[in-house]
C-alpha cells in the first residue's frame, strides 16, 4: 500500500463524471500570544466536503514532512492517538506507517504543529479510503486534554468510510494505428482481474495493470502496447468506468533460439533441446519462463536472462519471436561435508568434492568418501544431466567400499551404470524411472553361519525402478501417495557355482491432512524369488530395523538371529509405519513435531509370514530448512529380543518417509 499510493498519485488513475462547485476555505485561526500560559486544544473538525471536480482528483502528496522547531516560547503538548473505524476496513496498519499523528506520538510538539499533523492526517485518510473504493467518507479528528489517569492529551481519529463505489463498465479500446486485432477488448476483459460490479479498490487496478503484459504474452501476444487506464468517477451514480487504449499486436509463433555467449557448454542446440517447445508454436509467457527456470535448475548459471526478440512477419499476420539467452557463471567446483550419528551405526562423516561441469554439457564429475565406524566408500561418479532429453539423467560410477555391520563383513570394488528420469523440487514429475546395469565382486564373511565363513561372490544385476507420484512435495508431502516397484535380476558366481534370483518390491506412502496434523503411512514388502538364503551374498539378503525402516531397533536388529543372537537376514520383508507430523512457529523457528509407531518383519521364506512383527514407537523433532527438514527421532522397542538397546536415537536430514 506504501508503494501503491504515490503511484496512483503519480499516475492519475481517478478522474470526475462532471465538476462539483468548489467549496469554501475557512479561514485559519489567529496566532496564540507567545506569553500565553497554557494553549487552548483545538475543537472537533467538520466532516470533510464532497470531492471537488474538474480534472482528476487532486490527492495529495501524503509523505509526512518534517516539522520545524518550536518557536521560542511555544508551550509543549505530548499527546496519545487513538484510531477508529479503520481496523474493519483493513486500513490501521497502513494509517500507522504513514500517519504525521501516529509517527510523533508521545514526543513534546506544539499548538502549530499539531495542527498541520492534524490536515496531513485528514488528507491521508481521504486517499485510503478511496484506494479500496469508498468515496466521500467523513474524518473527525478531536482532541481531549489530559484527564484522570492520562497526563496527555489525546487525538482521536474517526472515520465513517462513506458510500462503496463499483466498477460498472470496461471500455478497452485499441489506439489509431494498431496492428493488433481491431477489438481487443474481449481478450483484455477476460486477462484482467476486475470485473463489472467489482468495488473500485485501487489496489486490484494497480496489481490489474502490472500482470497484464505477462498475461497477454501469456496469451500469444508477447509485444503489446498498453495505454494508462483512465478512470472515470460518477459520484451521483457513485459508480465508475475503466478506460483504456491497448493494442495487442500481432499474434506470437516461437522462433530459434540464440545463446549469447554460448556459456558452459550450452550451445544453442542443447538449449533448444530443454525447452518445451519447438519452432513455430504458439508463443507463451510460460513457456519462456520455463526454459529459464530450466537453465537455472542445472546450477551452472548464477543468473539467466531469456529476451524474446521480434522477428519476422509470416503472410498470416502471426510474428516469429526469437529468443535470445544470457547467462551470468556461477562457481562450477563445489566442497561438500556432512555428518550423522545412529546409536546402531555410531558417528558417519561423509565427504565430496565435485566439478559440476567438467565434461560440458552437464556432465559432473563427484569424489566421494565415507568415513564411519561400521562403513567406509572410496568412489568417482560421471553424472550426466539432460541426457538427450529433458530430465533424462546418465550416470556412471564405481569405487570401493568396506562395510562391518552385525550380520557380515564386506569388503567390495564394483561399477554400475544407469539411465533415469529425474524428478526435482521445480518439476515433480508424476512417472520417474530408472534402469541400470551394475557389476561387483565383493569378499565376504557370513557372521550368521557356523564358523562365520568368508566367501568371494561375482554379481551381476539389472536393477530398474518405477514410480508414481501423486504426492505434494518432493521432500515434505502432506496430501497425496507414491507407489514404487523395484526390481533387480541377478547372477552370481560363487566357488565355480552359479545361479540366478530375482529381487522384487513394492513400497506405497499416503499423505493425509487432518487439521493442523499430517497424518503419514508407509507400507514396503519385498521377496527374493529362485535362491535360498544361505547361497545368497550376504548383503544382498533383506535385513530391517533403522532410521529409514522400524525405528526403536539399530541396523539389522530386526528379523531371524541364530544362537549367537548374530542376524541372519532374510528372503522376504515387511515394513510399515504410521507417523502423526505437527508444525508450528516458534522462536523464529519453522519447526515440527512427530509421534510415530513402526512395524517390521524379515521371514527366510519367500513369501512374508507376518507372524513375528517387531515393533517400535518414539517421538521426534523437526527443524524445517530451504533445503528440507532436520529430522531428529528418538524411539523405543515395543517387543525387543535379546540385547536390543531400550532406546535409540537418529539424526539425519529428510522425512523418513
């Protein structure tokens, strides 16, 4: 509102029907004596007269203007105020931001200036009133002197806002000389967000006139010239008419595109290739912005500028718009470090260093390591963004890693390949995929078999994935489900032996507000089918228990042990869990709160018995972030087996599901 009212002032939005005869001035009050002993308060104010004519409107300039020193010998006044009538109309806070009255409240003034504080104010309130559309509207501004409890005077101000005046008619013309449709009011009516009956809020006009380029480019009309809107006020009809001159122009066909300098790789076939878009569509405000938010989404840019540019004229009257891109470089080389803690997994330091652009276009290139007390990762990662198409993800890695968990002892050098379509915070894709091809040889010791065994394993796997997303948000949903389905066929050569299995599963998640509370579910089953458990390698097996599976109980801690009370794992899993997720503002802190109860099972058959459920409640903590929520959960096991701990604790970052 501050912005908007010396806009309007400058732009002259409101004009008279017909002109009002002026109406007279009284004269201003004789000077007090400088030796007066205490100054009388002023009187009540009348009611403000009928809004003058002729031309437009003279509102006045309302930007308070210091006050000059008293004048030697002036008395001192302090004074409260008091607002009424304004609060119902959503007026009070603008009054109190820009108010001569409100700004000097409480500091010694005199007579004079309480006066001239006292005109501004009127002159203020008038113009707020007729930025929502009420005209005519009465301001009585008194004063009291002090009484009773209050040692200062007070200035009351109350406004009775007078009649609501209403739009009754846009007249939306085009100029002399337009080359756009001759009678564009029936596209401009129907882009602009007044309509006939509306109240004449200056505001929504001012807000009306600032989109209505990008709605008509949104429209097809990306070079329109628009003509300042003149409104036409009836106070006797207390009504009023919008005019305005617009021509269209001619009607937009997308064009090619140019990248000026062709920065980080990205020529223009490339960016061609992420629009969506091709040459000769219908041009649309959206999809330029979406072609630049795409560009801004690769984090190679620390900013984007799409221009569009007129071209040619086709025999139809339609015009060819070019698009030129520019690009302002961001770092390319980026260090990441990262912690956690588990009370199974103990402390985990994670870091990487990556050059987002070292094979041009998109192709990024990660080191990364994992320092932890039951797990450790050297890899390399080519990860190519955009591969061939929009949101198509190549990626490429191998490395080596060690991991010594309850179940087995790994140790392991592998590659792996894949193709997808990504998903991200700026597009949630309802269908993302995945396909990939992985080889490892890994050595490794079975610490659930009798004289825990070490075995060398070749594996060879096909692992795809497919997912629907009806959910949200990417990584904080509160409304919606995913389905995913997982499958991976695997070889493995173990001791000149050989044989095949395949690993399936199926997760769902459901999302449902109730009130101030999300309500969460999660349901994940899956089976490994044509192998028993013991040939398997062991960390190919399904364990449960953990952060991402049935809290209370420490990784692997959930399923089959043997008489060393050492896991298993498992052919089959079951896993669901319930959370109830409260939000709240505290401390200048967007934070949560989170009551969850988790379930889970691992069975040595197929087929899931969900006979043995093991289950887990606990509570948690929320800190929401820009790049999504801090979780921290603390849980118990309801149904614990032998040396299970009594509570565990996780940190980590994300829902855990």
């Amino acid at each position: 509102m501050r912005q908007l009212i010396p806009a309007l002032l400058a732009a002259g939005l409101v004009a008279p029907a017909a002109p009002l005869p002026a109406q007279p001035v009284p004269p201003a009050p004789p000077p007090l004596p400088a030796d007066a002993a205490e100054p009388p308060l002023p009187g009540p104010d009348a009611p403000l007269p009928d809004l003058p004519g002729g031309a437009a409107l003279p509102w006045p300039d309302i930007t308070p203007q210091a006050d000059a020193e008293p004048e030697p010998g002036a008395a001192a006044i302090s004074y409260q105020v008091a607002v009424e009538g304004l609060d119902a109309l959503g007026l009070d806070d603008e009054f109190r931001g820009l108010s001569s009255l409100w700004l000097h409240r409480g500091e010694d003034t005199n007579l004079a200036q309480l006066g001239r504080r006292i005109a501004e104010d009127r002159d203020l309130v008038d113009l707020l009133l007729r930025s929502i559309g009420h005209y005519g509207g009465t301001v009585r501004i008194t004063t009291q002197p002090p009484a009773g409890n209050r040692r200062t005077s007070l200035v009351t101000v109350a406004v009775e806002p007078g009649p609501l005046y209403r739009i009754t008619d846009l007249v939306i013309s085009a100029p002399e000389g337009a080359v756009g449709p001759p009678d564009p009011g029936r596209i401009v009516s129907r882009l602009l967000p007044i309509r006939v009956g509306d109240p004449l809020d200056a505001a929504r006009v001012q807000s009306a006139q600032a989109s209505l380029p990008v709605r008509l480019a949104d429209a097809g009309y990306p070079f329109p010239r628009i003509g300042p809107p003149s409104i036409i006020v009836d106070h006797a009809g207390r009504d009023a008419v919008l005019r305005q001159e617009v021509d269209l122009g001619r009607r937009g066909l997308f064009g090619r595109i140019t990248v000026e300098p062709a920065a980080r790789g990205f020529d223009s076939a490339h960016v061609t290739m992420l629009a969506r878009f091709r040459p000769g569509d219908r041009y649309s405000e959206a999809g330029r912005d979406d072609l630049r938010r795409a560009l801004v989404q690769t984090g190679l840019f620390g900013g984007v500028a799409v221009t569009p540019v007129a071209g040619a004229i086709a025999d139809d009257g339609q015009q060819t718009v070019d698009l030129t891109v520019s690009t302002e470089p961001a770092p390319q080389r980026t260090i990441a470090l990262a912690g956690g803690f588990s009370t199974g997994q103990g402390v985990r330091l994670e870091g990487s260093w990556t050059h987002r652009n070292l094979a041009p276009p998109e192709g990024a290139f990660t080191a990364r390591a994992v320092a932890a007390e039951r797990e450790q990762l050297a890899q390399v990662e080519l990860r190519r963004r955009n591969f061939r198409r929009r949101d198509q993800l190549l990626l490429a890695s191998g490395g080596f890693s060690a991991s010594q968990q309850f179940a087995f002892a790994a140790e392991t050098i592998g590659v792996t390949a894949a193709l997808a379509r990504e998903s991200n915070i700026i597009w949630q894709k309802d269908w993302t995929w995945s396909i990939g091809a992985q080889a490892l040889v890994t050595s490794q010791r079975d610490r659930s078999a009798p004289g825990d065994p070490r075995r060398t394993f070749t594996v060879f796997a096909l692992p795809a994935s497919l997912t629907w997303d009806q959910s949200d948000d990417l990584l904080n949903p509160s409304r919606g489900f995913r389905l995913t389905t997982r499958l991976s066929p695997e070889f493995t050569l173990r001791n000149q032996s050989n044989f095949n299995y395949l690993k399936a599963q199926f997760e769902t998640t459901a999302y449902q507000p109730m009130g101030p509370l999300v309500l969460a579910g999660r349901f994940h089953i899956g089976s490994i089918i044509g192998a028993s458990r013991g040939v398997i390698a062991p960390d190919r097996r399904f364990y449960a228990g953990g952060g991402g599976s049935v809290r209370g109980y420490v990784f692997q801690g959930v399923g089959p042990r043997n008489a060393d009370n050492v896991p298993t794992g498992g052919n089959s899993l079951t896993e669901l869990a319930v959370e109830a997720r409260y939000r709240f503002q505290a401390l200048g802190q967007d934070l949560g709160l989170v009551a969850f109860l988790d379930a889970g099972e691992v069975s040595t058959g197929t087929t899931p018995a969900f006979d043995r459920l093991s289950l887990g409640a606990g509570i948690g903590a929320r800190v929401y972030t820009g790049f999504g929520p801090v979780r921290i959960d603390i849980a118990t096991p309801i149904n614990p087996q032998r040396g299970d701990p009594r509570l565990v604790f996780y940190v980590s970052i994300g829902q855990a599901f």
